[in-house]
C-alpha cells in the first residue's frame, strides 16, 4: 500500500515534472503572445540604452572635444596653407582644435604627437589634442603636403 502511494506518488510527480516541462515548452508556443507584450518593453528599454549609450558617447565625444583651449585652424585653397602656420603648445595642455570652413578635403597631421586629423569640405570638426612630447615638429596635410601645406608645432 505504502510502496503503491509511493509509486503512484512517484508517478504523479513525473506527470506533474512532465506538465511543467510541457508547460515551461509551451510558452515558447505563447511566444508570438509575449512577444507582443515584450517588444514594447524590449524597444523601449533598447531606446532608453541607445540613448544612453548615445549620450554616453555624446558626453564623451563632448569630453574629447571642447575640453581645451580653442584654437581655430584655417586651412586654406590655393595658396595651400595652415592660418596659423606656427603653434606654440604647452605640454599636456589639451587644446581644442576647431576646422571649419573649408572648401576641399585637408588633413591635420603631427606624426610626432600622434595628431591626424582629416576635415571634409565644409565640414566643421573639432578635435581636442594633448601634446605628451616636447619638441618641434612638423605638420602637414597629407594631400597638399607637397603644395607646401605645411606648419610648425613647437610644444614646450
Ligand atoms: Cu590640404
């Protein structure tokens, strides 16, 4: 009798594990039913991380540009030249360089300092720059460099 309730017991609980398996399989039938309730949640939650990501990404950009000193870059067509030609930079002062205004592609490069920086036409892009070497050194634009687009960055 004991052994028979156990048995029976026994067989109950693996009907009753067998229905849970059932029903824990079964949602993912219900599935298209949650999924209608959670893409509401999901693309919100989604949105409010995409948008902290982007404001987190919008923070740091913010950060990485627009921290130091503003120093404004003209680089200029035909003479091919960088206004102003000649930079006076503190060490591991962070300035920010601000290109606007220009009317073919130019690049901002110091190899030295690590510094590459490419401005479309009529783009206006900001860069913040940290010179960690002292020195002069020469910059240059990549496509123009040979027009005599060159500039001096003396860091001290
Ligand atoms: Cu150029």
């Amino acid at each position: 009798m004991v052994s028979f309730l156990t048995h029976n017991s026994f067989k109950l609980l693996l009907i009753l594990t067998f229905s849970i398996t059932f029903i824990a399989c079964n949602p993912e039938e219900e599935d298209p039913n949650e999924n209608m309730n959670f893409p509401e949640t999901n693309s919100s939650y989604n949105s409010e991380a995409t948008t902290a990501s982007t404001s987190d990404t919008s923070s740091a950009s913010s950060a990485s540009s627009g921290a130091g000193e503003l120093v404004k870059v003209g680089q200029k067509e035909n003479p091919y030249i960088f206004q102003p030609e000649t930079y006076d930079w503190t060490l591991n002062k962070t300035y920010t360089l601000e290109f606007t205004d220009v009317n073919e592609f130019h690049t901002f490069n110091v190899d030295e300092l690590g510094i590459e920086v490419y401005v479309n036409a009529g783009e206006t892009v900001t860069q913040d720059v940290t010179p960690s070497v002292a020195g002069s050194f020469k910059l240059y634009c990549v496509p123009h460099e040979s027009l005599g687009m060159v500039g001096t960055i003396n860091v001290a």
